[in-house]
C-alpha cells in the first residue's frame, strides 16, 4: 500500500501563496486517484481538490476554484496543491489523500479516499 507525508503547511499573510507537497513512498501513484482535502477546527472534513489516476484530469471545490492548482511529478512521486490569494477561511489542517483505482471519474467527497497522510497546518491570517 502507499505511504502518504504532506509538507509545506505554515502560517501566511492573506492574499499571498503556499506550495504543499505530498510524498508518496511504498508504491507509485500512477494508478492512484489524488485528493486534497481540508479539515478547520470544529468542522468536517472538506474535498479541495483531485486529479485523477492518470493525471489528465482535476476538478475543485467551489471555494478554491481559480486559485488553487493540484499537480503531480511521476519522477518525483509526489502530488502538490499550489495555493494563490489565500484567504482567512483556507485556514485548516490539509490532508493528501490517494484512491486506489484506474476508473476515470471523480472522487469529490472525501470519505472516498483509501489512504491518508497526516495532514499539514495552514494558517492564513487577516
């Protein structure tokens, strides 16, 4: 099975950008569906982002749209989220998740994930 490790989670001012990285070790993740995911204190779990196993597909959640971009280095094995004009409510916990599967569609609701890392902290002040 695959391991997932996020990085890149820290405290920025609004309006500026943040690059998390998800590293994938144990397996590669070309036939994994990817996921990015968020969890603010108090509320529940929320799909950000995904691109599919065979990375010619991404979709977002609304609230992102436009401003966040996932991607995914083969090479490298690991997936980002490159996160522009942040906002006060991106502040969460942000989740990489993976799906494994080679059925094109879309994974937008977070409890359809398989595995998970263990989340890095992005705090977005006013």
């Amino acid at each position: 099975q695959v391991q997932l490790v996020e990085s890149g989670g820290t405290l920025v001012q609004a309006g500026g950008s943040l690059r998390l990285s998800c590293a994938a070790s144990g397996r590669s993740l070309g036939s994994y569906a990817m996921g990015w995911v968020r969890q603010a204190p108090g509320k529940e779990r929320e799909f950000v982002a995904g691109l599919s196993w065979s990375g010619r597909s991404t979709y977002y959640a609304d609230s992102v749209k436009g401003r966040f971009t996932i991607s995914r280095d083969n090479a490298k094995n690991t997936v980002y989220l490159q996160m522009n004009r942040l906002k006060p409510e991106d502040t969460a916990v942000y989740y990489c998740a993976a799906k494994s599967t080679t059925i094109a569609r879309r994974y937008s609701l977070w409890n359809e994930y398989d595995y998970w890392g263990q989340g890095t902290q992005v705090t977005v002040s006013s």
